[in-house]
C-alpha cells in the first residue's frame, strides 16, 4: 500500500512538471520586421522610377523579453541599414522603446521624435480581436490566426500561441489568449514575425520601463509635443487624434 502510494505521489508530480514545461511564463523572442518599400512608397505617391531605385525590403530585428506580468519591446539590431527619414510615420524606428505592466495595465514609451528622446506614459488600450479556425507554425509553435482592426479602420493580423502564457505581443499589439508570434498589416505593407523564443527565468524586477528621456506627463507637456510634432506636417494638417496616433505608433 505504501509502495502504491509513492509511486502515485510521483506520478502526480511528474504530471504537474510536464504541465510546467508546456507553458511558458518568461523568456525573450526575437521578432523579424518587413516593410515592403517600394509598396509603401508607390502608395505615397512617389515615382516610379525612384521606387524601383530603392531596395525591395527594409528588414530590421527586434526583441521582446518578458516576465509573467511586463515585458519590453525594443530593437535588437538592424541588418539592412537605418530608417529612412520618409518613413517618420511608421512606427518602429530603433531608438525606440514600449514597456508595458499588463498588472497594472500601464505603458510607457520612449519615442524618437526630431532627434531627441521622450518618454510618454498611459493606460493600455483595449484591442478587440475575432479568433479564427486556421493555424500556422511560427518559431516551432502552433499559432491560432486572429484578426482585428486597430485606429478604427487599419486592419490587423495575428497569430498568437497558447504555450506562453503572457498576453503580450509586438508594437504593443496584445490581448490574445497567449503570445503573438505572427503579425501582418496589409495597410502598411509590415509584417512582424519571430524567428526565435529563448526560454528562460525572468522577474518582473528585471524588465523595466526605459527613463533616458524627456518625461511628459502632463496635458501641456503633451500638447507641446504635438505641436513640435505637427511642424513636420506643415502641408499635410492633421487632426490632434491622428497626430497622437503617429506619435505613439499603430497602437493607441
């Protein structure tokens, strides 16, 4: 009877480890952004003959590290050469830097703006996702495809996966059940995608929000930054709405 006992007391125990295994609380992924150029300047209006000029894809690496409450999303290294300066409006240039507390539901920034560093804090938005059937292998994980529209109208799509279990993702994009591991924004001509997951212990102590930077925290300070920001949009007037949303990125 004793001997029965033991061997169901390891059982369970070894139940519960493999249940451990399979879902992952922290670790850090390594994401590969591609921007179609020549796309994305033929929709800007730019000629022929200077888009076929340029290199088909800008292709940049970027990482997530990620606790079981915070993770920070910042670039890893470039492997095809810096931003170009008429790409301002996409999000994503390498000085730049989300972290974000899902316990807390807060975000802070830090945003590149003429040169100068500045850090912005908020809430989380709340994104609306409709899950799908179909399915996809990314980085050796089985990814559930999810679609969504961000900023009212800029369609998203999104493959996440239920074996790490922070609801986390890049640029922000979050509130799947699991990780992002697959993301396409036709608008854009983007698309985001990991290459790697290292798996490994992580504390929340240790993924910490970016400081070097001009903080701006209050309503004035904001607005000045807008108004900085709008002098680059001197013949193209926006709204103060979407002057924010190319401020903080595709996520707002």
């Amino acid at each position: 009877m004793k001997r029965s006992a033991t061997l169901i007391i390891l059982t369970l125990a070894c139940c519960q480890l493999q249940a451990q295994q399979l879902f992952i609380p922290s670790g850090r992924i390594i994401y590969e952004k591609k921007i179609n150029l020549q796309r994305s300047f033929s929709d800007a209006g730019i000629s022929d003959e200077a888009t076929e000029k340029l290199r088909r894809y800008n292709i940049s690496t970027w990482e997530l590290t990620f606790s079981p409450t915070n993770a920070i999303y910042r670039s890893f290294k470039n492997d095809t050469g810096s931003d170009n300066p008429l790409m301002f409006s996409f999000p994503g240039k390498s000085g730049n830097q989300l972290f974000s507390d899902f316990s807390k539901q807060r975000r802070v920034l830090r945003k590149k703006i003429f040169n100068e560093d500045y850090i912005l804090n908020d809430t989380i938005p709340a994104l609306t996702w409709k899950v799908m059937h179909e399915t996809r292998n990314i980085a050796g994980y089985e990814c559930r495809k999810a679609i969504g529209i961000v900023n009212d109208s800029i369609y998203v799509v999104a493959f996440y996966t239920d074996e790490i279990l922070l609801q986390a993702g890049p640029e922000g994009f979050y509130g799947l059940p699991g990780m992002i591991l697959g993301l396409a924004i036709p608008r854009y001509y983007t698309t985001w995608f990991a290459t790697k997951v290292n798996v490994y212990r992580v504390e929340a102590k240790n993924v910490l929000p970016p400081k070097e930077g001009k903080r701006i925290d209050s309503e004035k300070e904001k607005n000045k930054l807008i108004d900085l920001f709008s002098r680059f949009e001197g013949q193209r007037p926006l709204k103060r709405a979407d002057l924010l949303k190319q401020i903080y990125g595709l996520v707002l």
